[in-house]
C-alpha cells in the first residue's frame, strides 16, 4: 500500500498570501533583505501596487512574466504581485548565461521580464530579451529602454480590476536543472504550489514565533517554498544574494532565526569558516538541508559545531519539499524523512510492483500538473495520477525514506548498480577532499567504470589518488572507484549541485585524447 502523509489542511491563498497580516501585525517586521526591511502593511501595498502596474501595461491573466533577479525582497513582492493579477511567474536561474535565457523565453513564450541592471550585458547578448512584446523591467538601477521598478513602486497605482483566484489558474513555470537531458518547464498551478506551501510549513510546525532564513534562491521551489510558508505563518522571512560564511554569519547574529534551510554546499561552507561558533547557531531550532546528498561525515562536523541535528528534506521541481525528517520524530541520520503532509508515495520495481527499494513514485495535491508544452514527456513521467521521480529509494519498516540515487545517473559496473552519490562520499571521507563528483565511463568488458573527481580543501597538499582509492575501497569495497582526478574547482550545475553532465563531457575528452595518444 502507498504510505501517505498527513492531512492537508488546505493550499496556502497565494493570490493573497500576507492575508490579515498587514491589518493585524501592521509594524512587525515581515520581511529582510540586505539593509532594507518591510513591515507588513507596506510589504503588501507594495504587491498591490506593482500588480495594478503590471495589468496596466497591457497584461492578461495566463501572461507570462519571467524574472532574472538575485535573492532580494523585490524579486518576491514581484512573484507575489504577479500572483495577485493572475499572471504566470517564470523564474531563471540566477547563473543563467545568454544562451539559457533565450531558451527559456522562447519555450516559455514570455511578455515581458523583470531584471537585474547588473544583468544588461547579458540581456543584450540575448536575442530574445529583445523581442518580448511588452518590454523589460529593472531593478537594482536605472537601465536605458527599461522600466525601473524602483520608479513603479513611487507613482500611485493605476486602477485596476483584480481577477477572481482560480486555484486551477497555472501559477509558475520553472526549468528544470537540466542534470539528465534539456531543461524542462514544470507547470505549477495556484493550487499545487499553495500545497507545497501549506504542506512545507505544516511539516516544520511553523508558527509566527519563528524567524525563516531561506538559505538558497527563490527562484528554485526548495527556497520559494520556504520564504511563502515563513510569510503563510505571519513568520519573518531573512533573504540574501549569498550564502558564504562572511554573508550567512552575521545574518544569524544580528536577526537571529528559528529556521535555517539551505543546500549541502552553504552548510559545509558555514561548518568551515573559521568565524563560526555554537552561539551564532543558538537561536536556531530547525536546520534543514535538501537539494543533494548531505554526505555523513560532514555532517557530523556540522552537529559538533553548532549543537544540531540536521535535518534532510527530499523534493524536485515537479514536488517540493515531498519529504522532510521532521522536528517532532526521531532523526535517522542519512534518511531524507518521511511522506510530508498532502502527499502519498510508493516504492517500485520495474513491473510496477511495490518493493522496499525501487523508484519513487508519488501523487497528491503539491503535485505539479506537467511539462509546459510537452506533452509526451508529462505522459511519461506521470501515469494514473502518479509521478514517476525516476529517483531510486529506500523504504524501512518506520515509513523513513533513504535516497539511493537517480536511475538515470546509476553506474552500471560488471551487473551491479552503483550509486555516485555513494561513492562521492566515501571520496570526500578523506580529510583533504573538500568536493568529489563521480561519472560512470563507458568500459568494453565492465561496461561502466567508475571515475571519480574531486577538489583539495584550502591550503591542504593534494593527496595521492591510491590513497583516496584505497580509502574509499575501505568504506564502500568494489564500489570504489577506479580513478581520482583533481580538478581545481568541481563543476556545478545552475542550481550549484556537482555537474556530472559536465564531468562525464571532461572523461569522454581525456579518454579520446588517450586514444589518440
């Protein structure tokens, strides 16, 4: 039988998600961003205000509205005021080149974007900036031939008729990482991605005593999800650009939050910054981590230093935050949770079987409803209502969920599966390894070998890689992998997880160059 999560108590109103906060807590601070901060009053008459503007201009309900913008409060009172108007919010990823922007304007066939000035030079290298039909929006500056969202949010609002909210109404579309093939446009409508809102903070018993710190972009669902569940509770929401120590640190210090959620990568940064101590830590009650495999034995570095147990969240594009290890049960440390509430889940093999280890499949309300535009890969991912994660997982007789890897990233070496994320961690156990990424290369005879990439902490001699083999084969025997190459920075993908698209691109050229040796 499927394993479901709690009972939903509803969608969060993302049409109006500050609700009576802005009556009711009218001088509390709402949200923190940089050195500005918005009480909730003028946070909400701020989205009211912008989305009058953005009707005025010639927008209907259904436009699509893209954004290339860094963490700060105006990218999320744009969201929110798109949200409000009944427009669809298109976020890209921050690390975005030229390319990438225009293959997401032209998929997702936007009308207008909301940008960053420090971004122009790459918008004029994109040929499709150029041809959207109601123009271009800025902020951070003033920008030539560009309207200055700064200006907006100091003339009187139009007037303009809001329309009703539709739950079904198609809210969002985000592009997948792209890690397994082309990015893909996952459809999120008002009423999934307010599950995943309601979901998220019913999971983390968010209350308005708490203080949110989204450790990562929200233009990602991980860290939307988590500043909309903050501002759902009436809970302060902290935002910033960065998530290096020098950033994250006096954060913690100076504005002192309940909930700190954030990649693998900005933890192993904080747990290794010489500054940090156990009481920059202390006001927190929640640290969460999800996006990628937190390795264990970092993660015992971290609990040493700040006192916490981390706790792991699960999620994709297509299903944010579907798994989460809860602060009211026992932490199984190396389990990403249990079914999050409004979910329901299940384990298969490949004749659709239910097993203890297998595929993960998954429906419920936070479900996104497709791919935009594709509706062969939507009848491929979901069948009867059920998503197809194409990530392998563990089940035990607790209902905690293990994450084994992607079925698409598997190493198949001499007939048995191998999990990279399994062997990157017994890599990065060596304690000169700060990053590995493993890639299978294709082999006649083993049909997968098994290579693996890594980078050398900061001013630590580069080790011998039959040291870090020998080391690895100790942890994880014929798993281990055969080659270890340095590399001065591993590659990451735009959503800053190890890119082993990349990393297998870096093998097929070493070994041809082989070859023609």
């Amino acid at each position: 039988m499927p394993i479901s999560g709690p009972e939903l108590e509803g969608p969060a109103p993302l049409h109006d998600l500050l609700g009576h906060a802005a009556s009711d807590m009218h001088d509390d601070t709402a949200l923190v961003s940089g050195i500005s901060v918005w009480t909730w009053q003028p946070l909400k008459q701020q989205i009211e205000t912008l989305a009058a503007h953005m009707l005025a201009l010639g927008l209907q309900p259904g436009d699509r509205v893209a954004s290339l913008v860094p963490n700060c409060g105006e990218l999320l009172v744009h969201y929110l005021a798109c949200l409000k108007a009944g427009l669809v919010v298109v976020p890209l990823n921050y690390r975005y080149t030229a390319t990438n922007i225009d293959y997401a304007l032209k998929v997702s066939e936007a009308q207008i974007m909301l940008f960053h000035a420090e971004r122009f030079e790459d918008l004029e290298a994109s040929e499709q900036a150029h041809q959207l039909s109601l123009g271009r929006n800025s902020v951070g500056g003033p920008v030539q031939g560009a309207r200055s969202f700064e200006e907006l949010m100091h003339l009187d609002p139009p007037a303009a008729m809001m329309p009703e909210p539709d739950l079904n109404a198609l809210a969002f579309i985000f592009f997948t990482s792209g890690s397994t093939g082309t990015p893909k446009g996952v459809m999120h409508s008002i009423r999934s991605f307010g599950a995943i809102t309601a979901s998220f903070a019913q999971a983390m018993c968010l209350t308005n005593e708490d203080v949110v710190f989204p450790g990562g972009s929200i233009s990602h669902v991980g860290g939307l999800s988590t500043a909309f569940a903050g501002l759902l509770v009436r809970a302060p929401v902290i935002l910033d650009r960065r998530f290096d120590g020098d950033v994250v640190l006096p954060l913690l210090r100076k504005w002192r939050p309940t909930v700190l959620v954030a990649l693998p990568a900005a933890l192993i940064a904080l747990q290794q910054d010489h500054n940090a101590k156990r009481a920059d830590f202390s006001s927190l009650r929640l640290c969460i981590t999800g996006g990628d495999k937190f390795p264990v034995n970092l993660e015992k570095g971290f609990s040493s230093l700040t006192g916490l147990e981390i706790k792991e969240t699960y999620g994709l594009t297509e299903a944010a935050d579907c798994l989460f290890d809860p602060p009211n049960k026992e932490t199984k440390p190396g389990s990403v949770g249990i079914v999050c509430p409004g979910f329901s889940m299940s384990v298969r093999d490949s004749d659709g079987n239910e097993v203890e280890e297998g595929d993960l499949w998954l429906s419920g309300d936070p479900m996104f409803l497709g791919y935009w535009k594709d509706p062969k890969a939507t009848a491929e991912a979901v069948q009867d209502g059920c998503f197809n994660t194409e990530d392998i997982m563990r089940v035990d007789a607790d209902g905690y969920f293990w994450f084994v890897g992607r079925t698409k990233q598997i190493i198949v070496h001499d007939g048995s599966n191998i999990a990279p994320q399994e062997v990157e961690e017994a890599v990065m156990a060596h304690p000169a390894i700060e990053l590995a990424g493993v890639v299978g290369v294709h082999d006649t005879v083993h049909g997968e070998n098994v290579w693996a990439y890594a980078s050398v902490k900061d001013g630590v001699a580069t080790p011998r890689s039959k040291d870090v083999v020998d080391l690895a084969r100790k942890k994880i025997g014929y798993k281990a992998p055969e080659v270890v190459i340095f590399l001065d920075r591993i590659p990451l993908n735009a959503t800053g997880k190890v890119d082993r698209l990349a990393l297998k691109k870096l093998a097929a050229e070493r070994l041809s160059a082989a070859c023609a040796d």
